[in-house]
C-alpha cells in the first residue's frame, strides 16, 4: 500500500538559492520550512555591493525578496537552525530541527537595537568579514529577516558567567529593552516535522587565504579576501561606503587583484575554477573607481579571463577599455610588505614571456575560491548524500538539481561553484522538480493571507504620508533627504513626512504601517528607488495597514535621481523635491482600485522540442499539467541528436532516446511535429497560437526552448576543405571512425571561431570544454597523435578544469593568441599549415595539420525574431532572448507567463540547458498553480456621459479589449482583456475613456505643477 | 442651376410623401443676402423653401447627427466625404440616411464681395455674375473672383456617396502641385510663421463657431469645456488660442474633410485653415491619407504601419 | 504649486530648464533605471512623469506642458517592435509625427518638444538623449513659447 505523500518541503539554507525555491514553492501550493543555520535570512548575496554584470546593488534587488520571503504565509523560517536528523523517503521525510536558543522573542522585538547600544562586549563582526565590530547582542545588517536581534552565547557575559557571587552578570540589555523581548533564559529547541521532499542550499565559504602564506593574507595587512573588499565597497559596511584600507583609513590609490587564490590548485586539493572570481574581480575594480573621489589604478592578475557568462565578455571589454582596468596575464610568485613602513603590499609576478617583476600596491585583494562549508559537509553526512573529492554534493548526470537520494534536491554551490543567476535558475528548478514529486499533494497544507478589511476613504480628506529613503548613502550621500522632508510638508495633502534609512527594510515597514494607522493616512508616498522593483513590496504593506494598495505612489530618486546626478547634489536635491511632489500629486488623486481575476487555461505550450523542451514539457507534465511540445523539424532531440558524449562522459545518444520516450509514452504530452506557428494572441492564462496548419493551442503559458545554432565559419576553409571542421562534426567523425580521422596524425584546434569578436562579442562557454574533451578522445584512440589547442583564455570552468590539466598531463599542447594575432591557416600544396605566434616562446609557430577542429561559436537561434514579435519579448543585440532580470529572473520574460530555457537564452552546456528548463517548467508552474489570473485593475474605464461611440478606442486597442455598444452609444471596456496601456484615452478627443492610475486629471495636476 | 432646384425639391417632395424619411435637411434663402441657411423640411409641402446655388455654404453633415430619425441630405462632395466619416465613427446609421448628391462648383466667400463692396444689402445671382448692393458701392462679380479659397482647390466637388445624384458632374481641376498654400507657408522663415500664427490668434475671440459648424466636431463635451481635467484656463489670449486651435486641428487630423466651414463661420477671420491644412498635407504626405473617400480606409489615427516614417525622433 | 521658481536666475546662475521626460514604463523608464546603476550621468533637467506606455500620451498633454511653462518635453517609448502592448508606440507614432510637424510649423522652437526610442537595455543612451535634449533646450532659454500662457497656465489651482 503506497502512503500519500506530505504536500511540504524542506528547505536547508536561506540564502538566494532557499529563498527563491521556497518562494516558487509557496507560491504554487505547498507548504515550505526553511532552515536558516544563521540568525537571518540572505545567505551571501547581502555581504556583496554590486552584482555583475548589471552593477545591480545586490541588497537592493534582493530585499523585495527577503521581505517577499519574510512575509510569507506558507513559509516558516526557522533561524539559528539544524537539521540534526532525518529519516523516511521520498515523499515522506520525518525531520528534526534543532533550533539554538536566540535569547530573543522575535515576535516581541522590535529591532531598535537599544539592547546592543548598552551591550559591553565588541566581537569582530563576521558580516563585515571581521572588519569592524559587532556587539554580542546583534542582528547581521539592517535589512535582516527576521527584523530581531540576537545573542550569541559564545560571548554574552551573562550566558558566559551567568551569576558570580549570587549576583547576575551583566544584563544590561534586559534593562534596556523596553519590548521585553529578552529572554536569558530560553532553551535550545528540537522541532520535528514532516515532508515530502527537501532541497539542500546551504551555500558554499570562501577559501582560507591563510593557508597560502606566499600571498601574505593575514600578515600583511594590505592584504584582504575579495569578500572583504566587498564590504569596504558596500555602503553599509565598516566604512559606509568610503573605500579606504582598514588599517589606517588611507584610500587607496593603486589596488590589485590576484586570481585564484584557492581555485585551479592541484597541490592543496583545489583543481577546479571557482567560475566566479574573475568576473567579481573585474566588477570590483570598476565599482572601486566608481566609488572613489581620486583616481584610482586598477590591475587584475589572472592566469585566464574566464568570462564565459552572458554578457560577461562585454563587461571585460567595457572594463578594459571604458574603465581602464589592466589586465596581467601573470604567475605570483609572493605577496611581500613593503619595506618603507607604508603598510603597502608587494607583488612579485612574472609574466608569460617569463620576465620577473615587483610592483607595490596600496591594497591587494585576494580572489577567493568556493569551498563547501562546514556545515554543508555535515549535512551531506546526515543525508548520506554522495560527494565529490572536493567535498562539494554531487548531482545525478544530466538532471541539473537531483542529489543521489530520491526526493532530494540541491541548489546553488551545494554542488559546486555558481553563480547568482545559476544559482537562481537551479533554484526553480529543484522547486519544480518538488513540485512534479507532490504534485498529487499540491494545496494540501497551505492557507490565504488575510489582510485587514479595506478602509473606506471614499469622500475623507486627503491625507498624505510621505517617506523619504536614504537608501543607506545612496540617495542621502547626494540628495539633502532632510530638506526633501521639509518640502514635501509644506505640500498640499501631505500631514506627515518623515526619511528613512532603507525604506524597504523589515523594520521600515511595519513603522510605515504604524504610521499609516497613527496618522490616519490615506495616501502614501515613497521617495526612494525604481517603482518597477519596489512597488508592489510598498503596495503590500498599504494593504496590511488596510489601505488599498494603489493610494500609493513612489517617486525614484535613487535610480533616476542621487545615482545620475552625483556632481549635482544641489540640483539633485530640486528634483528629488519637484519629483516627489509629482507622485504626492499623483497618490492624493488616486482612488481604490480592486483587482480583476481572469480565467487562467492550465495548459502550457513549448516551443522546440530539444533536450531543453523536451525536460520542460517532462516536468510542467509530471506536475500535473497538459503540456503541448511544438517541434519545427520532423524528429525530436534538436542538436543534441549530434552529440555522443555529455561533458561527464554520458552517453548522449541514449539519454536523448529516453527523454524522446519519455516524451512520447507521457499522458499529458500532446506532440505537435514538423509544426510551425502562424500566429500568437493573447496573454498569461490565455493564449491562443495557430499553427501554419490552422490548428489552435490554447494554453495558459509558454516556453520558448528553440535552441541555438552552431556558427558555421567563413574563415579557415572551413567548407572549402573536409579537413576543417567545427567541434560537432569532428565528434561524428571519431565516433563514425571517420578513416581519414583515425590516420590523422596533427590535430590542430582553433578556439574561439566567431565568439568574442566584433561579430558576436560573446564567449560561447562550451567550446574551451568541448575542445579539451575531443582533444582526450584523439588523444585516448591515438596517444601518438600531436594535438594542439589554439586559445585565447582557457575557459574550462568548474570542474572541468580537471579535464584541462589532465590534457596537459596527456601531452596535449596548447598555445595562446591573441585577438589581434589569430592563427593564419594556409595551404601549401595539399598541405594545411597553421601559422600562430606562441606567447611564451615569443616566435611564430607552423604546424602541419591532418585536422583542424574549429571551435565554432553557438549562436541565436533564427527563428527569435519571429518569437519575439509574437510574444512580444525582447532579444539582446546578439538574438539571444532577454530575460526579465540578469540575475533574479533568469528564465522569465517581463512579460508574464512567458518563458525561456536552453540556448535561444545564452549558449551552456547540456547540463546547464536541463537545469535551466528544469527552472524554467518550475516558474511556469508556479504561474499554471493559480486557480484564476490576478490582474492589478489598473485598466481603461469610461464615462458614459462623454461618450460618442466614434470607435477610436476599439480601432487602436490591441488588446481586443475594447467595444463599442452600438444600442447603448457607449465604448465598453472588458477588464480581462485590457492591459491598461492607455492608447485608447489618448486618442478619445472626447476624454470618454480614462485609464486608472495615470488619467488625464492626474497628469494635467502633474503639468499643472510646471 | 433652376432644374437642379427643381430636381432637389421632387426628390425631396417625393421621399416625405412616400415616408421614406422624416425630414430633408437642405438649404433655404437666409435672410442675409449672399447667405443660405440651412433648414430641416418636414412637409411635402414646405419643399419649395428648398435652394441650391453658390450660397448653400455650410457642411450640412453636420446637422446629420443630432437630428433624429430617417434623413434626407443634401450633399456636396465634402458633405458627402464627412458623411462618410461620421458613417466609419457610428455617427450615422447608413440605413438612417438619403443622400441626395450634388455636385458643387464650389461656394462665394462674402469677405471677398464686402471687402469690396462694403456690407451687402442685396444681391443677386444669374449665369455665374453675382450683381451686389453695397453700402459703399454696387458691383458685379465673376462667380470665379469670389470663389471660396477652400473650393478654388476642391478635388472632391462631386460626392463621394449618394443614394440619388442630382444634376450633371464637375470635372475636376488637376492641380500641379497639392497644398501650395501650405507650401507657402512653410517656406516661411521660423519667425515669419510664428508671427503669422501670433497675429491669426490675437484674432480668436473663443467664439466656438468654427467648431460649431464643423461636421466632426460632435463631442459631447469639447475637450476646451472640460473642466476636470481643465486642459485651458479660460482667458483668451494668443496662446491659449492656440492651444485651442492647435488642439482643434490634431483633434481633426485625418479626419478633417475640407469643407472650409469653418474659416467661413469665423466672424473674425482668423485663418484656421492654416493649421488643418498643414495636418492635412503631413496625413496626406506620411501616410498617403485622405479621410472620408471610401469607407474601408479608416481615419488616419486609428491605423498604424510598421514602417511609418518617424522623422521626428532626437538624433541621439 | 509651482516648481521651484528660483531655479533661473539669469544673472547668477546658467539656466537650468525644467524639461517634462515622459517615459514608458517598460522601456524608456527602465533604459532610465539603468542609466542610473550604470550611473551614466546627466543633467538633473528632467522630470519624469511615468506612464505605462508612450501610446498613454494625449497630445493635449504636450500643449499642456509648453502652456504651464515647461522649457522643453521630451516623450520616450519603446522601439518599434518593442510595446509591451504591441502597438501602443506605433499608434502613439502617427500622433507625435504630426504634432511635431505641426508645432513647428506654429512657430514653436525646434528642440522644445523631443521624441525618442529608448529601450530597457539603452542606459548610455538614455543618458545621452537627455543630454543633447538639454543642451538644445538650455541654448533656446526659457520658455517664452508660443503656447506658454503668461500667468504660468496652471488651470486646476
């Protein structure tokens, strides 16, 4: 007899990764228990200033998140907490907790720190990486969830001493609380619950720099972590933002950067690339010349730039030549202090010509590696998860997120190093994979959020709140705050303003939602960031206080105010004013408006049938939906049907046969092949797409999954001469036994054909791999054959650089260009040479070849275009779709209900493809779990009395959504279909129709205002 | 010209007696000399008031609308180019609606004879010579010298849609070059224009009859009358006028069908022209547009092409 | 309400004009917000008045803007193609091709009124727009336009 399975999941770790898993999984149904080891929510994402490669402020696009988190109903968060224990299976865990005493009620503090203002004992503060201090009483930043304080007992003089002499020691924080949330006395806690399924993302530490003393970490003290330096970036860390050396305060004039420290080091255990480090660095020395009010000299030692990521390339490129940063491909041999009592660092390097040099820097920041934490460690032994030699989790092959043990998912640097939007992406794919475990189970043990009855304010007064944010110093650095106060008083409507310091913090909030009840507003204003980010996290709490959400506007003067204009403070500070007072006008003309609920169609529709559509529609299936699979070509597989082996040796033929198989045998699959689409219509929940055939799908989202294309070159005879060829086809000759390939003797590789040029200035990421991988097989048919890796920057990331060194080991020769200096291939006779200037040697280079395997770039698919019309999504420059966000969204178009995997987003490789249409059928999911779909109502609306039926409206809506009632002489508007774009009201001459939120009255006050 | 009276007041007599319409909204003798007005005749009996000459200068569609029940019209070739838009923008119920189509040669522009003459105190009409009585002096007129600069360039003079056409067909003047007058006026330096406009504007007295006798000025509420949101403070001065007028002409834009009433209306004689017939030549030059010829061709506002030039983006 | 008057003071400050940006939200907004976390600076000229789509904009709403005395309007929507609600800026395009034809025809100053694409992904370019719309709107001075109503125009005080 099978038991049912328990609608709940275990999250371990709350870092990006949890946070995001437990968003998609609340949110589609299923009841969530996050276990966060530390006392907050955030993992590292909150220790980092900006992310790469948009320059986002990391806090900033991650706070929505927290709260969003924070705040969930199906979420419960259990901080200061282990898993200590676990048994059961797949579909039914039992798990224990244990859950270290805070020392405080979290429901009862307030988070107004008067407890660590009277707290005596100053520990080093492990948020700012030990550069400053924190109080044994302490919360880890400002925006912390849960918005509490806590004590850690390792330092409290009372959890040290307790009583000396009958007398308690200490305790001056009880006193000062006023909340009377401390409690010395609170115990450890053992909590059990019950789920179906878990996802581990615990997250990953830095590499300790200490133990490479030729680096001076820890001896000298120019010398810092990249992580660190982060802090000295972040504008709530130690220095607010100033960047100056710890030590002695002095800014730093001349910073360098040493790659791989911890990472690509075989003789301490570390043979892999951390894939990170080198585009943190290049990121760090832009925003630290940024930062910094005098010049300052930025050099990155590196063995080789690995900026493999999409839009990475670009952002090298923009560093070296936009921003200066150099560049020095070097081997340290140590870091040194200088001798003239400076405090500075020296560096002593030689470069690939061989040459020996020193050079003295203010500061020197080291680039740590990935390493798998403590705790990660002990929780894959709880688990008895398999790990790999480096301690990392290791997955199951080609399945993106599955652990060794059913039912358990991982995500994030669990199982190696990741990036933020890789981590994002695995995020949602292992709370897809959840959710097509216990799909069965979906809605079982989750309950609604009520708010608060909505206050009547129809016929009040208007009164209007306004908060100001500092957003820590990036508005209040530039923008007089204080003065923007003053003014905004004086403004008509407004009976309260007041500034704060992170207006989208926890403890900001609920301070808004008192004061809304206090003051008796009805009208909200914030001055703070974009609204396109932060509105709807402000529109939730109007809602909790009992307002609706949209007596509420935001006015951005962080973005497009302090940001842009930070020569200008005095001007900056007029338009934080003049823009502040346009959204007081705009909230105090708002009235309530009730959403909409639409009817949502749970079918979804893919689009290729590839390895990237075809796990898509596997998964959105498994979780319970009906999933169309539309396939251009006659066979499903797409390129991978080309493919023999996976990067870990897979057998690719037979994993694509099954997913074809599965596919086929899957109930709620309906294969559409050879199909083509002749149009789109419609949006999330209802979409119709016609097929060239006159077949109709109707469904509720969509997944683009249509591949790329392998650039086919025009350089290097390619096509000319059977000799050359690009990787793929190389492959189908050695696994074909291709006879001319089997004698070959000279095998010659280009890398980097049609990527990283003017043409597509990106990096392809596949092809260093693919080139090492092919260069093994030659090498393991033929040990005599001479093989050569023409390259520009090796870019075997991960673990792959396993594969790189253990080419070398085999003799495989590799030689590097450079961009301006790429290889020449010549014929001679019927002889192919390839002529290309070796660095190290400094002197050109002929080699007679047999084959020359051109690394050919992967480029946008061709039908994006069509796609992009009809979905109305974007592409980037290079054809590649755009996803929503660079690193939170990574598989959701703006648009809703419309999502993307594989390599029509960026060129990867096949495990990341799955991990990415895993992801991407997650997010869908998520979308495809609603009952009914929301709109916000912010739609077009009419006054009958002005109307004239003259049919404009109808004639320039695109949405279909407007009517003309020719019985009544009336235009009527259909709320479900309107999407509030507001062509209509501007081409009414009558001023008939009006869209909610932005409608002629508000704006003519706005201009009024001029 | 008599049989064509003729014709219109049978057509007419004929449609009330058979009850086919209500009413045939036509022209009758004003009691200004040189001016028709425009009168609803609703009797068999009432059909003799009807005339026709080259004084019936209003744009008669534009009592179409308000007026209720089965109509009969008499329509020139830009009454019948507005009926025609006011069909496309659900003014008018096809079904609702005779046309008796006639064609025109186009109508007197009074100013033309006063500026002469002084004001008219009679006048009168035979074989294209229009003998006036002015106070200042009397003279005798060629229909030509006297002509409305609107239909001095009249393409549309024969109309456009009809259930019955009376009298012959004009032939229609080709012209070497369309909007010479606008031509003209762009030609104008910057400042040349800008003070044209200033002058013509300081003109306007905000009397509305410009948009009272236009046919597609049907708004409920004219977006100058609104109050919330007000887009006007309500003074007159040139450039709220503008603001007006300008407002007015976009409002008009693929719209307007050149009737000309409204400068003929203004007691002042502002050249309202000026502006519609710029927007008529950018319609007619961007998007090949001529509003009210057939109804499939939907007002140059409504529709859109990929490819429509877009000249007037920054440079940046 | 008026924006603070003190801003133009010809004898000892350059002029500083206050320009009307209109902007999109999907595109030309968010090519804003990235001009600020690329921080690409500019002027602090504009003002922004944020709508869901350039299609949103009334014509009377640039008229508007020049009668209460703004010193320029610049409107930013999608790239063609680009409308989150598909057609919003092509519809939008026949309106602006001919007010602007028609404003300078009126005697309007060239470069008082400007339209531009700006995609979510053109942060250097926004900067730049707003930029060259300043420049050219900072060499015409003040408002003293044809359609600038003397008492500052403000109709709803």
């Amino acid at each position: 007899m099978s038991q049912s399975k328990v609608g709940a999941v275990l999250i371990v770790g709350a870092g990006i990764a949890g946070i995001q898993s437990a968003l998609d999984l609340a949110e589609s149904g299923y009841l969530v228990h996050l276990v966060e080891e530390s006392s907050a929510i955030g993992g590292t994402m909150p220790m980092l200033d900006k992310t790469f490669p948009t320059n986002d402020c990391s806090m900033c696009i991650l706070s929505p998140k927290l709260v969003e988190c924070g705040r969930h109903l199906n979420i419960r968060i259990y901080t200061n907490s282990q898993v200590t224990k676990t048994e059961g299976e797949a579909g039914n865990f039992k798990i224990t907790i244990k859950q270290k005493a805070r020392f405080i009620d979290t429901e009862k503090c307030t988070g107004c720190g008067s407890c660590a203002a009277v707290c005596p004992v100053k520990v080093n503060d492990e948020f700012n990486q030990g550069i400053g201090k924190r109080k044994a009483v302490f919360k880890q930043y400002s925006q912390a969830f849960p918005n509490a304080y806590a004590i850690d007992e390792k330092n409290c003089l009372f959890q040290k001493h307790g009583q000396i002499k009958g007398k308690d020691v200490c305790k001056k924080c009880v006193e000062a609380c006023q909340a009377g949330a401390i409690d010395h006395a609170m115990e450890d806690k053992e909590i059990n619950i019950e789920v179906g399924s878990m996802i581990l993302n615990p997250g990953f530490k830095v590499f300790d720099a200490s133990k490479l003393d030729y680096y001076g970490y820890g001896k000298i003290k120019s010398v810092v972590t990249s992580l660190e330096f982060e802090r000295l970036l972040s504008a709530s860390g130690p220095f607010d933002g100033h960047l100056v050396r710890p030590f002695d305060q002095k800014e730093p004039q001349k910073i360098a950067w040493i790659q791989c420290v911890g990472s690509r080091n075989a003789k301490i255990d570390k043979n892999y690339c951390s894939g990170v480090c080198c585009m943190y660095a290049i990121k760090e020395a832009v925003i630290a010349k940024e930062h910094s009010h005098i010049p300052v000299d930025t050099t990155i030692f590196y063995m080789d730039m690995r900026t493999h990521g999409k839009d990475f390339e670009k952002y090298y490129e923009s560093a070296k030549n936009q921003h200066g940063v150099k560049f020095v491909r070097s081997r340290i041999y140590e870091v040194t202090e200088a001798t003239d009592g400076s405090g500075d660092s020296v560096i002593r390097y030689s470069t690939e010509d061989g040459k020996i040099s020193t050079e003295q820097y203010d500061l020197v920041v080291l680039s740590v590696g990935i390493e798998p934490g403590d705790s990660s460690k002990e929780l894959a032994k709880i688990l008895d998860l398999k790990v790999n030699k480096f301690g990392f989790a290791e997955l199951e092959p080609l399945s993106g997120v599955n652990t060794s043990r059913e039912g358990i998912f991982a995500a994030g640097a669990f199982s190696g190093p990741r990036d933020i939007p890789e981590t994002v992406m695995q995020a949602s794919a292992a709370a897809g994979a959840v959710a097509s475990l216990l799909s069965e189970e979906r809605g079982t043990l989750v309950s609604e959020k009520e708010y608060p009855a909505e206050m009547q304010v129809a016929g009040d007064v208007i009164r209007t709140g306004v908060f100001i944010c500092h957003c820590g110093v990036n508005i209040g650095s530039i923008v007089d705050v204080p003065a923007v106060v003053a003014y905004a008083q004086t403004l008509p409507t407004v009976v309260y303003a007041t500034e704060k310091i992170y207006a989208c913090s926890q403890d900001a909030q609920a301070s808004i939602k008192a004061i809304i009840s206090e003051q008796k507003l009805n009208r909200v204003v914030v001055s703070s960031c974009s609204p396109r980010t932060h509105e709807p996290l402000f529109q939730e709490t109007l809602k909790e206080a009992g307002l609706n959400a949209h007596l509420f506007d935001m006015a951005n003067i962080r973005d497009q105010c302090s940001w842009v204009h930070m020569k200008e403070p005095e001007l900056a500070t007029e338009k934080a004013k003049d823009l502040t007072k346009l959204a007081i006008i705009r909230a105090s003309m708002q009235i309530p408006v009730q959403p909409i609920f639409m009817d949502m169609n749970h079918a979804a529709l893919v689009i290729g049938g590839g390895v990237a559509g075809m796990t898509s529609a596997l998964s959105l299936a498994d979780q319970g939906y009906e999933v169309h699979l539309l396939e251009k070509a006659e066979v499903l597989g797409g390129v991978a049907r080309r493919f023999s082996t996976g990067f870990r040796g897979e057998d690719m033929k037979a994993f694509v046969a099954d997913l074809i198989s599965n596919v086929n045998k899957h109930p709620k699959i309906k294969l559409h092949i050879g199909a083509e689409i002749k149009e789109v219509g419609g949006f999330l929940g209802s979409f119709t797409t016609t097929l060239v055939d006159g077949e109709q799908i109707e469904h509720g989202v969509a997944i683009i999954t249509i591949g790329g294309q392998e650039y086919k070159p025009k350089e290097y005879f390619y096509g000319q001469d059977d000799r050359v060829k690009t990787q793929l086809e190389l492959d189908e000759a050695l696994v074909g036994h291709d006879s001319k390939v089997s004698a070959a003797q000279n095998f010659v590789f280009i890398q980097c054909v049609g990527s990283r040029c003017e043409e597509n200035p990106y990096c392809s990421r596949a092809c260093c791999t693919k080139s090492v991988k092919l260069a093994l097989k030659v090498k393991a048919k033929n040990p005599e054959a001479n093989v050569f890796i023409l390259y520009r920057d090796m870019r075997t990331y991960g673990y792959f650089e396993e594969d790189y060194e253990l080419a070398r080991r085999s003799g495989v020769i590799f030689v590097r260009f450079s961009e301006n200096d790429k290889p020449v291939v010549t014929k001679e006779g019927e002889t192919l040479v390839v002529s290309v200037k070796d660095h190290v040697l400094d002197r050109p280079l002929e080699i007679e070849a047999d084959v020359i395997c051109l690394a050919a770039a992967i480029i946008a698919p061709e039908d994006g275009k069509k796609l992009s019309k009809w979905f109305k999504v974007p592409l980037n420059d290079e054809g590649f779709f755009l996803e929503a966000h660079m690193k939170l969204r990574p598989v959701d178009f703006s648009t809703d209900g419309v999502f993307m995997a594989g390599l029509a987003h960026s060129p990867k490789n096949t495990e990341e493809v799955i991990a990415q249409a895993k992801a991407a059928a997650g997010r869908a999911g998520v979308a495809l779990s609603k009952e009914m779909v929301e709109s916000a109502g912010l739609n077009a609306f009419v006054d009958k009395r002005k109307c004239t039926a003259c049919g404009t409206c109808e004639a320039v809506c695109s949405a279909k959504a407007v009517s003309v009632d020719l019985v009544n002489r009336v235009a009527v508007v259909n709320d479900a279909l309107c999407k509030g774009c507001g062509a209509c009201a501007s081409s009414c001459r009558c001023g008939a129709i009006n869209l909610r939120g932005c409608t002629n009255e508000q704006i003519a006050a706005m201009l009024n205002s001029f | 010209m008599t049989s064509i009276i003729d014709d219109i007041r049978k057509t007419a007599r004929q449609l009330l007696t058979e009850e086919k319409v209500d009413v045939v909204i036509g022209y009758e003798k004003g009691s200004l000399p040189l001016k028709a007005t425009p009168c609803f005749v609703r009797s068999p009996q009432d059909v003799d008031k009807l005339i026709w000459d080259e004084t019936c200068e209003n744009n008669l569609a534009a009592f179409v609308v308000k007026t209720p029940g089965k109509k009969a019209i008499i329509a020139k070739g830009c009454d019948s180019r507005a009926l025609m838009v006011l069909i496309q923008e659900n003014q008018i119920v096809r079904d609702d609606l005779y046309i008796i189509g006639v064609s025109c040669q186009g109508v007197i522009d009074q100013r033309k004879i006063e500026a002469e003459t002084g004001e008219i105190i009679g006048a009168t009409i035979t074989d294209g010579k229009i003998s006036v009585q002015g106070i200042e002096c009397d003279k005798v007129f060629n229909f030509t010298e006297v002509k409305d600069i609107t239909c001095q360039t009249c393409r549309y003079p024969n109309p456009v849609l009809e259930d019955v056409h009376i009298g012959g067909s004009i032939e229609v003047l080709q012209q070497a070059t369309l909007f010479a007058d606008v031509m003209v006026m762009e030609n104008k330096s910057d400042s040349e224009r800008k003070a044209y406009f200033k002058e013509q504007m300081g003109k306007c007295i905000r009397c509305y009859a410009c948009r009272n006798v236009c046919p597609m000025c049907y708004c409920q509420e004219c977006f100058v009358d609104c109050n919330s949101p007000k887009w006007l403070t309500g003074g007159v001065d040139s450039a709220e006028n503008l603001l007006f007028q300008t407002g007015r002409a976009l409002h008009l834009a693929g719209r307007c069908v050149e009737c000309g009433a409204c400068s003929r209306a203004c007691p002042q004689g502002v050249d309202i022209r000026a502006l519609s017939r710029k927007v008529n030549k950018d319609v007619k030059e961007m998007y090949n547009h001529e509003s009210g010829l057939t109804e499939e061709v939907k007002p140059a506002l409504n529709v859109y092409s990929a490819d429509d030039p877009e000249a007037f983006l920054v440079k940046e | 309400m008026s924006m603070g008057e003190c801003l133009v003071n010809t004898e000892t400050k350059a002029f500083q004009p206050k320009i009307v940006a209109f902007l999109c939200n999907w595109c030309s907004y968010a090519g804003a917000d990235l001009a600020g976390v690329g921080r690409f600076q500019y002027p602090a000229t504009i003002r922004t008045i944020r709508v869901p789509c350039s299609g949103r904009i009334n014509p009377l709403y640039i008229l508007k803007a020049m009668a209460n005395g703004a010193d320029g309007v610049l409107i930013s929507g999608c790239h063609p193609g680009d409308c989150h609600y598909m057609s919003g800026n092509y519809v939008a395009r026949r309106k602006f091709a001919l007010i602007d034809s028609l404003l300078k025809h009126v005697g309007l100053e060239e470069g008082r009124v400007s339209f531009s694409w700006v995609s979510a992904a053109e942060g250097v370019r926004f900067a730049e727009v707003v930029k060259g719309v300043t420049e050219r709107v900072t060499a015409l001075g003040p408002n003293k336009g044809v359609f600038k109503v003397e008492d500052g125009g403000g109709t709803n005080d």
